[in-house]
C-alpha cells in the first residue's frame, strides 16, 4: 500500500489541500488513457539525430 496528499503550494509558499491523504494500491503498468501525451515543444518536436554508424574495423 501507498499513500498520497494532493496539495498546491503558490508563487508565496501557501500550501492548499487538495485532497487529504489516502491510502491506495499502486498499478502495476497504468492505462493508456492515464498516460499524459506527448510534450509538443520545439525541442521534444525535433527528431534526434540518429547516430552515424561505425566504421567496420579493417582486417
């Protein structure tokens, strides 16, 4: 088992509850339809340069 508290604290460092805290059972893998999507900053955006390939050692 887990516990959690939900709170929000603000620019001043005021803390809110949100939630008060609860036990709960962790999952093993989440649902897809819990899963945040993907960031769609420039900088996530950008493909990776894929890694240019070895020279094959020469015998």
């Amino acid at each position: 088992m887990m516990t959690i508290k939900v709170y929000a604290v603000n620019r001043e460092g005021d803390v809110r509850v949100l939630r008060e805290r609860a036990e709960v059972v962790p999952l093993d893998e989440p649902d897809t339809s819990q899963r945040l999507p993907a960031c769609g900053c420039p900088r996530c955006a950008e493909p990776e340069p894929e890694p240019e390939p070895e020279p094959e050692p020469v015998q």
